[in-house]
C-alpha cells in the first residue's frame, strides 16, 4: 500500500480518490476549503492554503507521503523539488507538474523551445503593456489570467474600447499570487478537442482517445470520448503531445483539464457535458419529476453499483484463460453465439489444427488453428460499447430494407466487428449495446434475463388514475401476467411518464400501454443492464470502462 498525498479535492480529484482507493491505496486529500469532494472518499483529510509554502512543507513532514499528486495549480510548486529530492515520487514528475500549472512556462516550453506551431501571443502585466501588445496581435483577440480556473477572466476582446474591461476581468479572475495576463490571436477552428497522454518509466508513450470540446464564455460546456478525426491528423497530435510529454518527464498523466493543451482544428462532433446534481432522488409513486432528474436517478443507481459499498475494494477481472472450450473460441470470434457453434461443431464444419471435430466439449489452446467452413477463426478483442440510439434506425447488423441501420452509425470508427445485444424497434430511442462478446450477448439476450430497464415515455393522451393503479398491480396480455416495478409522471405532466420493469418480453412497454388504447408518440430507453445514456447524444456512443465491463459480466447491477 502506498501513502498519496493528493493536493486539490474537486471533483476530479474525487474520481483520482475512487480509483486509488480501488487499487487499495491510502489516500490524504488537501484543500483551502472543507468537506471538499475528493475528501469524502479519502482515509484522512487536511485542510490550509497551499500558497503557503511553509504550510505545505509542515502537511508534508506530517504525513511524508509516498506519492504527491498535484490536483490544482493554486500550489507553490516549487517546493515539490525539495520533496523529490528527499525520495518522495510526485506525479508526473517536479518538473512537470512546475511547467503545467504555468502558462507562461508551458507555452514558452512549446513555443519557443520545442518550436511547436501555437497561436501568436504575449505577455502583460499593465494596462499599457496589454494596449501595446494589442497592436501586434490585432482584434479580435483572446486576453486570459496566466493562471485561472474554469475560464474564469477570459474574454474575446472586439475593439481597442473593450482592454480595460477585459484586463480588469483577466485580473479579478487570477488564480493565485500571479497577476499577469496572456493575450493571443483569435484562432476561427473547427472544432477542440484533448489528447491524454501517458509517458512510463518503461515503456512507450500511450495515448487516450481524443476528447472533445465546445467552449462557451470560456468554460467548457460540451465534452465527448471519443472525438473522432482523421488518422493523420490524429498522428500529428500525437506527435506535438509527445514532443511535450517527453520534454517534461516523469511518468504519469501530462495533461491538465484548464486549457494548457494544444488546440487542434478538426471536424466536430458533439456530446452534452453535465454539471448539475448528482444526487438525484429516487423516484416515488407519490411524486413527480423532470425527465432529467428521471434519467439521472438510473445514472446514479448504475454509478452506485461502480462505487457505492465496496468502493475501496478492487474489483478483479477475469484474466483470459490460456485453454478455453471449443464452442466458447467460436462464440468469441464474433460470428455467432455458443448454442449455435456446438450446432456447427455437430455438423462437422469446424476444424482444429486441420482435423474435423464434431465432439462437443473439445477444448482449444491459444495458436490452435480453428476453421469454420475453411475459414481460421481469430479469437477476436472483446469490444464493448454503449449507444444512444436515434429514431428510424433499425437495430439489426443488416437489412437490405432498411435505409438506416444502427451499425451504420459505427462503420469505420469501431476497430473490431459488433453487432447489437438486443432488439429497440425502429421508433424507439436510447440505450443499446453493442459487442463482440457472443457469450454475454446471449446471457443478456436470454428470456430468463430479467434485470431492471428504465423508459420515458411519452403518450397521445393523459393517463388515467385508474390505468396508472392497474399497470402498478398487473395486467394479463396475451403471452401473460405483466406488472411495472415503478410508475411516475414527469413534470407533473400526466401525458409523460417514467416506467421500470424487468421483463425482456417483445415490445413490452408499448403493449402494456396499448392494452388501455394509448398510443405512444415517443419511448426512450434511459437504463439497460446497469448502463445509461448519460453525456450521449442521439446516434452517439462510447466504450465501456473495465469497470462497466466486469459489472456487466458479474451481473452486479438490478
């Protein structure tokens, strides 16, 4: 076990407590202000102005970490060389963390000694200096505090009338004991996004998919994984993050989330980045609630079932096995589920290493050369994603009667081939699945499956009292006895409602609904299998985490 000693204790300080806590660490979370996020996850908690260098020295000396990791910039930084020297790891390293928490040093860095392309800029300290370096960068430009939070003091500055105002803001906006402004030229890109990038003390630099962007007043409003951009120019980044990276040292993650990466033109996509409370309340027969607080209460049950009461525990995931059973080798090359490869075992269209094997239960060991129909099968990458799935796509892998299909929303950004897990008819809209994995297709698939969704629903009219009562309490259908878990209007408006059940039956919601002589004008699937549609536009998807992944395999969700 190690001691970190974690400075800053926002909410992505928070998310660094979870994780460490998970690979069961020890963790000391700082900050100027109480109660902060990341300490109500972490063993002990210190609260002092980490300005204050001799205060900083006196948390250090107290608890001698084994690890410090800088969350914030409000730190004095360059005490962390003292503590370097003195055999404490910081993350990612001195040197790094003293170049990344300054503007000025970190774009000189790239600018001027590793010649990078930036946008033209310079430094101000006065009024004067500022209406001076305006002439040279001319308007609009952008005028900024070299350091800040959140884009607190920036501004798109129009007209030589606007510097007083703007230097004033930047000013206000200053984070820290540094007083002095940037002001640059005003780029008209495409579109922003972010490079993650990850140096090791032994091995090759890594990068995380790109992260996109939309900037409004300064602050970050948009933000989705991944950004999807052409492969040279994501090359291109990769070089410039790497040149960087590898200037500053150290192993660890070198970039920071406050507008010190580099800005890259590329063609946008958009995803919905949301600030607001997560503690939602449960839904309640007796109340009524908006659609986001309907959504997000299933968002928060998934993220209770990663890191509610066995958040400090590590979670282990299934290594792969160096011997696996025939049927399963098939299943995991993404061509079709177990119960249909012992079909094909049967029939004699599968070989291994050149003979025919019609035994079931036949294993196979990695390098065996397993053929179906002549073909050699590769057990293929597990890839799992998640997707907001938009109106007037058909849910299938093809349909040569379909002029949309789900896949086409995938085809050419995914590596590997996926198919969906599942069925949500033309009309319907939200949560899917998508995998390579045959075997957990078919566990989720099975009508025996019957774990909790979660639907908005939307009808052609007002839902009686009595109707919502008997849904509640259970009705026969033709193919048999059905009941909802939970009931609740959505705003008050008695025409929306959110509905949770377990059953996987076809088209369950909307023939539940039927039976009483409602239509429904729209249905949106918001829970599946412990998943959620959280930060996702319509036809948007993303991969699933390891967590989200063993979740799904562990069945550790309602």
């Amino acid at each position: 076990m190690k001691k970190i000693l974690l400075l800053g204790s926002g909410e992505l300080g928070k998310e660094f407590v979870i994780a460490a806590k998970r690979a069961g660490q020890y963790v000391i979370a700082c900050d100027r202000y109480a109660n902060a996020p990341a300490m109500q996850v972490a063993d002990e908690s210190e609260v002092f102005n980490m300005l204050d260098g001799e205060a900083l020295d006196r948390i250090v000396e107290k608890h001698y970490p084994d690890i410090i990791v800088p969350e914030i910039e409000a730190i004095r930084t360059e005490r962390l060389f003292d503590y370097e020297k003195e055999g404490i790891q910081v993350v990612p390293s001195a040197r790094a963390v003293n170049y990344t928490m300054n503007r000025k040093a970190i774009r000189d860095l790239a600018a001027k000694e590793l010649g990078l392309r930036t946008a033209k800029y310079f430094y101000a300290k006065t009024l004067d200096e500022l209406k001076e370096h305006s002439k040279e960068i001319g308007f609009p430009c952008v005028i900024k505090p070299l350091m800040s939070s959140s884009g607190h003091g920036q501004s798109v500055v129009k007209s030589a009338d606007e510097l007083e105002k703007a230097f004033n803001e930047a000013m206000e906006g200053s984070r820290g004991d540094v007083k002095e402004i940037i002001i640059e030229e005003f780029i008209h890109f495409d579109s922003e996004f972010t490079l993650l990038t990850v140096t090791q003390k032994n091995g090759p630099t890594l990068f995380c998919p790109p992260i996109g962007h939309v900037q409004k007043g300064g602050d970050y409003r948009e933000s989705w994984q991944p950004f999807c951009l052409p492969a040279d120019e994501l090359k291109k980044a990769e070089d410039m993050a790497e040149k960087v990276t590898g200037a500053l040292t150290g192993a660890g993650s070198n970039d920071k989330n406050r507008g010190k990466r580099p800005r890259i033109g590329a063609s946008q996509g958009q995803r919905k980045f949301n600030k607001g409370n997560k503690q939602k309340p449960s839904i309640s027969r007796k109340k009524s609630y908006s659609g986001a607080d309907y959504e997000n209460r299933a968002v928060k049950r998934a993220n209770d079932k990663l890191h509610g009461s066995r958040m400090a525990a590590h979670t282990p995931i299934p290594v792969e096995e160096k011997e696996m059973r025939l049927n399963r080798f098939i299943s995991n090359s993404g061509i079709c589920s177990r119960r249909e490869a012992d079909n094909y075992i049967s029939a004699g269209l599968v070989s291994v290493n050149g003979k025919i094997i019609t035994e079931l239960g036949t294993k196979v060991q990695q390098g065996d050369d397993v053929r179906f129909n002549g073909e050699r099968l590769r057990g293929e990458e597990k890839i799992y994603l998640v997707m907001n799935k938009p109106k007037d796509f058909v849910t299938t892998t093809s349909d040569p009667h379909a002029e949309k299909t789900v896949m086409d929303l995938v085809s050419g950004r995914c590596s590997g081939r996926v198919y969906p897990v599942g069925r949500l008819d033309k009309a319907t809209t939200g949560v899917l699945l998508l995998t390579n994995d045959g075997e957990l297709a078919e566990k989720l698939m099975h009508p025996s499956f019957e774990k909790k969704k979660i639907y908005q629903v939307t009808l052609d009219k007002k839902l009686k009292g009595s109707d919502f009562k008997q849904i509640l309490e259970g009705i026969e259908l033709e193919d048999g006895f059905i009941s909802a878990d939970d009931l609740a209007y959505i705003d008050g408006d008695k025409t929306q409602l959110g509905i949770e059940i377990h059953s996987g039956k076809n088209r369950i919601i909307r023939r539940i609904f039927e039976h009483f002589g409602y239509r429904i004008k729209k249905l949106d699937r918001v829970y599946f299998a412990g998943l959620t549609k959280k930060n996702l536009r319509r036809g948007q998807w993303r991969f699933l985490t390891d967590q989200e992944v063993a979740m799904l395999k562990m069945g550790s969700y309602e």
